[in-house]
C-alpha cells in the first residue's frame, strides 16, 4: 500500500512537471475531461489543445458528449451523427469556453472500438438545476406529468417527458421512436431514467432549466405502471380537491368533470360543477363548445389563490348548453370564493386599452375595480371603442392574483387583484351611454375656462397699459398746449395789440408807413390764427367714434374757406366701423396732409378718399399743385409727424410727388378681425372700468 501510494504521488508529480513545462513553452495540451471542465472561461479561451479517449454517451446533431475515466464534455463535431452510445473515440482539438461549460471544437476523430457505458451517478434536482452534472451520466426516479411530440425540434430531441422529482421537474428528451408511442404507458406511471444532463441556458450563459438527454426509450424503464384505463378512477368533486381527507394530493392525478365554461385550444380551459370551479391546462387540441360535459385526468398544482390541474388530458362525455353566468356585485369578487366561476356583473368603465395581444377594460363600482380581459389578434380590435363612463354588464370567468400569503384566518395577502377573463365581445353589453358630465368634459371645460379667463387677464393688462399710455401722451399734449397757448399765441396777441397802437399815431400824411404797419398786423394775425390752429391737435381727442370722412371734409372746408380751393371726398368697398385709436390717427394725418397741400401746394382741387378692403382701410389725400422733389428721408416736421403717427398703428404711409404734377398722401392701416366683437368687447370694458372709477 505504501509502495502504490508513492508511485501514484510521482505520477501526479511527474504530470504537474510535464504540465509546467508544456505551460512554459506555449502550447498546452489537456488529456482529460476533468482538467478542461475546470478551466475557467479566460483560460478555456486561451486556445489550448486537447487530446482525449472515451466513450459516447450522447450523440446528436451538433455535437456528442465524450465520458472518459474522469468526466463527461461536450465535443462539437460535424459528423456526430456517425457515432453511437457505446462507440469508444479517440478526438482531437481545441478548447472552447462553450455556451455554459469549457468544450472541445474537435479537429479529428477515430474510432477505436466499442465500450460500456459510465456507470449512471445518481442526481437530485438540486444538482441539475445548479448546471454542475452538465454533460454527466446521470439517473433519476420520478413521475411522468406528461409526453408531447414536437414536431419542430430536432429529431434527437423530437419526443418529451415531462417528470416529477423531489424538489422539481425534469424534462427528458428523447428521439422519435419508429412505432406508435402511447402516451398513457408512461403517463403518471414511475419511472426511472439514465440519461446525459444538459441544460437550456441564455446568452448570459446562465442556467435555464435542467434537461436530460436520452438517447433512446431504452433509457427509460417502468418501475411502477399507470392505471391500464386511467379514466374509470372514481371522480373527485371539483369542491373537494385537495381538501381535508380528500384523497388528493400533488403526486397523482385526479379525475374530475364538469360542465365547459372557458376553452382555449393547446393551452387551457376551465371547467364548473355546481358552485365550484376549476382552471386546467393542457396542450390537448380537442372540439369542444361552451357548455360540453368533459372529464378531465391532471396532476394538482399549488397556486396562491387556489390549486389548479396541469399536464391534463380530457374526454368530452356529451354536448350541452353554455352556463348562465352568476350575476354577483363588483366587490363580491375580492372575497376569493367565486375563483373561476363564470360570473356577470355591472360597472362603470373608467378606461379602454387596446394592446398588441389583448384588450383590457377597467370597471369601477363605487370602491370596487376589476379588471377586464380579452384575447385579441395582433393589431385587431375586437370589442370596438366603448365610451368611457359607460355603464356596461360583462360576463366572464373570475380569477385572483393573489401577492403574499393567503391563509385563511390567519394572515391577509398583501394584494388581491381581480380579472375577468372575456370568453369573446358578446360578454360585454352596454347598459347606459355615459352622462355628458364626465371627468373628460370637465377637463375640457377646465381647459376653455381657464384659457378664456387668461385672454380676459392679457386683454385687462393690455387695455391698464395702453390706457396708461395714451393719459402719459394726453398729459404731455395739454401741457404742450398750455405752453404754446401762454407763450406763443400770448406773444403774438401782444404784438398785433402793440402794432395796432402804432398804426393809431402814426399821421395822416405817412401812407408808406401805415401800409407797412397794416402788413406787419396782417402777418401777425396770420401767426396768431397758425398757432391757435397747432394747439388744437394737442388738445385730449375726444373718445367718440370719429365719423372720419366727414370730419376731414369739415377740416378742409374750414382751412379753405374764402377761397378758391375746390373740396371733393368719396368712399369705395364695404364701409363699416373703424376702431376709434386706428380713426383718431387717420384723422390727424388727414388733417396735416390737408395743411401741407393748401399752405405749399397751391391746389385749385384736393380729393379725400377712403377705401375699404376685407382686412385694411386706405385714406388717400391728392391734390393737383405744384408739388415738390423728395429727397434724403422727408425731414419735413409735418411729414414726420405723419409718419410716426401711421407707425403707432402698423399703417403703411406712401408719398407720391413730382414737381408740377401734384402730391398724394397714401395711408393703409389695418383692421383687426372680427372689429365687431372686440368693439362690443372693448365698450364693455370701458364701461366697467369707468363704473370702477365712479365707485
């Protein structure tokens, strides 16, 4: 003994030495499927080499799996499909990290011979769901829940059982048999299955769940048979299910019936008898209508609201008529005894939402919300749009949600949501439109009130500012008028009183000098009657609607009376009211361009024209004198004027001139729209304002 246990230390140091030196010199070679599996995934990228000799344990379209005297590895090879279970192999290649555990992307492949096959180590779930025995030969006892043939998967993997372990469930994979497979051998019967563990995992190379590989149904062996005719066991109520000495319990199937209430095909229906009812789920495609009698064979599942059956098989006992729904109130939902039951009841939609896959409506009454669903094809609508607030009965299967604990007198869940699954549109009726007063028009009259009372504060702040403004510019007008008033005009009174006093000395016998006199008091008069005439248009205008084509013939008529100059004025479009500032302002450019064309243009006619279009005023002034050449930019005082006042309100002032062709004065001012109303508007706020002032 001390002798073989010193040879087996030499060899194990002989073999770190030979690794070390073949680590040194760059290129690394692995013999066993032990020391690969140990790698770690930054050393299994390395691209170290690997030389291997076992025998195969699984074989299929991408790969096998190899098991030497140490371990099971996966191996990548194209012509996997020639080997079998049993064949030995000597292979070749490079290692990989792999998708889950290190690997060999085999280069060469020879067959040495055939083998037996590992010895089966025993696995628990906990072992296969840790990812620890991938690719080992393993063995594990348990029952089949179900079998299922999938057409879609590989052929090595076409057939799968489902199996009960303690701890879990574990689906075997096997390949197509040749004959006819009966599911009912192996359903609910024990057995035990030798197999190579693998696993599904994701792109994080995280385990999924465990999965055994067999290669054929010779790997699975029937320890203890299903009942020969597993539909004559005696029924179990729907009430008594896993129930105090029911005989039921999560290991065995049960038998149960009842009458068809809710059925989607390939994935579950729900079955009532009497008061009870029962949620199964089952891939059996079978034609069946609401209201059939079946008789269902599944394994119980704990559930937090109530246990229910998978892996389920079903046989239809006879035709009948769907069930009427119970009708109960909202909250009556919550109380978690009407689960599944095929019930109706009444609400108030609160919303309506349309999904890819499903549409869901959300009903209240009084404190009370459930949830509404139905199954609909991607991107179609199969309810229509509802409107919100209306008052709508639905039927529907009822089912809980429960998070938390739900143990009955003892503890509470944390949250109990309510679902009614809609079996198809006739489940929901409506009832009552909704009322005109709903949250949504409330919104909305929300939104116009308060919009209409943000243009009532602009328009108040607007006409306090301009109302500001226009007595700041009345103030400085009078003052300029008292100023002229007191100064000039004063002045000249006291110069014409003066020059009448002298013409009163002179003698008799001076005709030259009182003719001069005379001319002196005539150019005085002429001044004192000029500054009268300024002085007026500084004085406060009057807040009246100015009739403006009137008022400027009367202007006109008064600068050119005792004289020769012909007053002519019209009017073209639609006259209709001018507001009072844009009148005003057009009024007192008028006045000035009728001066300036009678003081320096020596008309014999003048024109006053106004001409109305869908959004703008035109006031024209032409006369036929002598007009003048414009130059640089008009510094002329009155022209200037002119053009400051059509700048206060947006007009447009156009001179048209030439020497000895006469001048026309052109002004385009802007409407605003619909005058009518915010001239109805605009008096009404004056008049509140002027209440305000009074009181």
């Amino acid at each position: 003994m001390i002798a073989l246990a010193w040879m087996m230390l030499l060899g194990q140091l002989e073999g770190t030495s030979v690794r070390a030196q073949e680590r040194s010199s760059g290129y690394m070679v692995y013999r066993t499927a032990a020391a690969i599996l140990a790698l770690p995934p930054d050393e299994a990228s390395q691209g170290y080499s690997a030389k291997l000799r076992g025998v195969v344990t699984h074989s299929a379209e991408q790969g096998m799996v190899i098991h030497d005297a140490t371990a099971g590895i996966w191996v990548y090879s194209n012509d996997a499909g020639r080997y079998a279970p049993g064949d030995e192999l000597e292979v070749e290649g490079m290692i990989a990290p792999g998708m889950f555990a290190p690997e060999i992307n085999v280069s060469t492949v020879r067959k040495v011979g055939r083998s037996a096959l590992p010895k089966p180590e025993r696995a628990s779930f906990r072992q296969l769901s840790s990812g620890d025995m991938d690719a080992q030969y393993v063995t594990i006892v348990g029952m089949v829940h179900s079998v299922v043939s999938r057409r879609a998967a590989p052929p090595s993997e076409r057939m799968s059982m489902k199996i009960k372990i303690d701890g879990g469930y574990v689906i075997a994979t096997l390949p197509e048999t040749g004959g006819k497979f009966d599911v009912h051998t192996f359903v609910d019967a024990l057995v035990s299955v030798t197999a190579t563990a693998m696993c599904s995992k994701n792109n994080n190379r995280q385990i999924i769940a465990p999965i055994l590989a067999a290669s054929s149904l010779d790997n699975v062996a029937v320890l203890r048979p299903s009942p020969p005719d597993p539909f004559s066991k005696p029924l179990t109520p729907i009430s008594r299910l896993m129930q105090y000495r029911s005989g039921t319990d999560l290991d065995h199937r049960v038998h149960v019936a009842g009458r068809l209430t809710y059925y989607q095909p390939g994935e579950g229906l729900v079955i009532e008898d009497g008061s009870a009812a029962l949620n199964i789920r089952t891939t059996q495609m079978a034609d069946l209508a609401l209201g059939d009698r079946v008789t269902v064979l599944g394994f119980p599942t704990p559930q937090d609201s109530g246990p229910i059956l998978e892996d389920a098989v079903l046989q239809r006992v006879s035709s009948g008529t769907p069930l009427s729904p119970t009708p109960v109130k909202l909250a009556d939902i919550h109380s978690g005894k009407l689960n599944y039951n095929l019930i109706t009841t009444e609400g108030r939609l609160v919303r309506q939402l349309h999904e890819p896959s499903r549409e869901v409506l959300i009903i209240q009454d009084k404190s009370a919300i459930v949830l509404a669903e139905l199954d609909a094809p991607e991107g179609k609508t199969r309810l229509g749009t509802i409107p919100e607030g209306s008052s709508i009965r639905i039927s529907g299967i009822s089912t809980l949600e429960i998070a938390g604990t739900w143990n009955y007198g003892i503890n509470s869940p944390k949250d109990v949501r309510c679902k009614l699954l809609l079996r198809s549109p006739d489940d929901v009726k409506i009832i009552e439109p909704p009322a005109w007063w709903t949250t949504r028009h409330v919104i909305y009259i929300a939104f116009g009130m308060g919009a209409l009372a943000l243009m009532f504060l602009i328009h108040a702040i607007r006409s306090l500012v301009e109302r500001w403004r226009l007595q700041t510019v009345l103030a400085e007008r009078e003052r300029l008028a008292h100023e002229i008033h007191d100064t000039l005009a004063q002045s000249f009174a006291g110069i014409g009183f003066q020059l009448q006093a002298i013409r009163r000395a002179i003698p008799q016998e001076l005709p030259g000098v009182r003719q001069q006199v005379d001319l002196a008091q005539a150019l005085v008069r002429h001044s004192h009657k000029e500054a009268r005439r300024s002085i007026e248009p500084l004085r406060s205008e009057p807040q009246e609607v100015v009739d403006l084509l009137p008022e400027l013939s009367r202007c006109a008529q008064k600068m050119v009376e005792g004289g020769s100059v012909k007053i002519s004025t019209s009017t073209s479009g639609n006259s209709r009211p001018i507001p009072d500032h844009i009148a005003n302002t057009l009024l007192r450019i008028g006045q000035e361009a009728i001066a300036n064309a009678i003081r320096h243009a020596d008309p014999s006619h003048l024109e006053i024209a106004l001409l109305y279009k869908k959004s703008t005023v035109t006031l024209s002034v032409q006369d036929d004198g002598i007009g003048f050449v414009k130059r640089g930019d008009l510094l002329g005082f009155g022209l200037r004027g002119m053009r400051k006042r059509a700048a206060s309100i947006d007009a447009d002032l156009k001179i048209r001139t030439q020497p000895g062709s006469g001048s026309c004065i052109i002004v385009t001012a802007p409407l605003p729209p619909s005058f009518e109303v915010v001239a109805t508007w605009s008096s009404f706020w004056n008049y509140i304002s002027e209440r305000r002032s009074h009181v």
